[in-house]
C-alpha cells in the first residue's frame, strides 16, 4: 500500500495533564495503549532537556511495550543520544529545543549545525534507529539533512497551520524536493480536522504527526473518535 499515509499521535500534552497535579493519572502509557488500539500507526513521545511532560519512566515503558513504532522528538545533545541509544525507538526525529538551533519559522537549523548532527546522527543510525529532522520547508535545510545523513525530514507545518500566505506551496515543492534527494517525508504541528487535508494529499508525505488538537478533540468525543475521524480525512485526501 504505497498510498498509504500514517498517523503519528503525539501524546505529550497528556504527560503535562499528569504532572499539573504531580500523580500519575492520567497515564501516557495507558493512552499511547488506547491510541493504537484505536488505529493510530505509531506513538510520538518528545523527552525534554527539561522533562516538562515525557519523563524518563514514560519513554522507557513506551519504547519497551507499545506494540507500534515509537517516535521519539530530541534535542541534539549527547544525553538524549546516548538515552535513545539505549531505547533503540523505531525511530527519532531530532527538535529544536533552544533559541540558537531555530531557524526563521521554527524548524532544526541543520544548514548551520551539520558539523554536531553528523556524528549524533552515526551514533543513532548504527544502533538501528531511523533519524528524521524536524525543518522548514527550505531546500537548503533538506540539502544539508542528506548532508548530515538523515532518512526522514518532518516538514514544518506550523507555518502553513498560522495561515501564513505561501506555504502550501513551499510544503509542496519541498515535498517533491525530497524525492529527488532520496529523504522520506513526513509533517506536522498545527494540523487539525480544518487544515490537514491539503497537506496529507501530497503523496511523497508518508506520515504525519498530530497531538494537541487530537487531544483537544478527544476531550469532547473521545480518543477513539477523534483518531478514527483524523485518520478517515488523511484516507480520504489521498484518494483525492
Ligand atoms: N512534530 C513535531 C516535530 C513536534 O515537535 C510537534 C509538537 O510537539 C508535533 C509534530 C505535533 O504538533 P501539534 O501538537 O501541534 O499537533
């Protein structure tokens, strides 16, 4: 099914639901469980420098027992690689997480941090795991991610999700930029039920990754619901 298009459910917003009353309810666990039960094709999870949501108990149980792909969203830091490292996720996809590492719209500056990714991004790639930058979509950040040898660049919606006039377009020609270079596409932040369709019809775009709206979502019709519902409209863009 080469058409195919996967949903990644980003679950770190139910991480920082637990933590505003210091317990353990409700679990990320138990929802990342629900979230494949009820069709999502993997779980993302990002473990912070600062663990505001995802801590390090989460990510160890997530990667060890969730029978789907766990993405796991990073820093570029030697900690977090050697931590990834040891959770061997199906794969990670490497964030900004300070002011330095950002470009213009919010993406991982890769262009001017190619000389640190390059050996970070070895290290994850011998132990198995699938390495993805999450970039605007610029032809100089998917150039330099083949350059520091990447598989996968998340293209940056969060741009496109603020209506910012122009950037369907530039997620389009990125898009078909990274069949040419041989990346993998995937995209997200921002999407939701209003604005997902044009993005999840562009056919080099094998997954995307949603999380706050769902859970938004979720809240008034339930997780089953709203993934089955995010799902139905990603199905039904690629059968234009
Ligand atoms: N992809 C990446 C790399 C992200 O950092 C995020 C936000 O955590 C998302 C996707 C999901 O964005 P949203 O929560 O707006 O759907």
């Amino acid at each position: 099914m080469t058409n195919y298009i996967r949903l990644g459910v980003n679950i770190d917003h139910v991480a920082t639901l637990r933590n505003a009353r210091g317990g353990t309810h409700p679990d990320p666990f138990t929802i990342a469980q629900a979230c494949v039960a009820a069709g999502a094709d993997g779980i993302t999870i990002h473990l912070r420098e600062d663990r505001r949501h995802i801590r390090d108990a989460d990510a160890i149980k997530i990667c060890a027992e969730i029978p789907a792909p766990i993405n796991l969203e990073m820093a570029a830091t030697e900690e977090m690689t050697s931590i990834a490292c040891q959770l061997k996720p199906h794969g990670v996809c490497i964030v900004p997480e300070r002011r330095a590492e950002i470009t213009t719209e919010g993406g991982l500056d890769v262009v001017s941090h190619q000389a640190e990714l390059k050996p970070l991004i070895a290290r994850l790639n011998a132990a198995g795991i699938v390495v993805s930058l999450f970039v605007d979509p610029e032809p100089a950040q998917l150039q330099a991610a083949v350059a520091v040898g990447a598989a996968v660049v998340e293209l940056h919606t969060g741009a496109y999700a603020n209506h910012k006039p122009g950037e369907l377009a530039r997620l389009t020609a990125a898009a078909a930029l990274t069949t040419k270079l041989g990346l993998e596409c995937h995209a997200g932040h921002g999407l939701t039920y209003e604005n997902v369709t044009p993005v999840a019809a562009l056919p080099e775009i094998r997954e995307l990754n949603i999380g706050h709206y769902l859970m938004g979502e979720a809240l008034l019709v339930g997780l089953p619901e709203t993934i089955r519902h995010m799902k139905g409209l990603m199905e039904a863009a690629r059968q234009g």
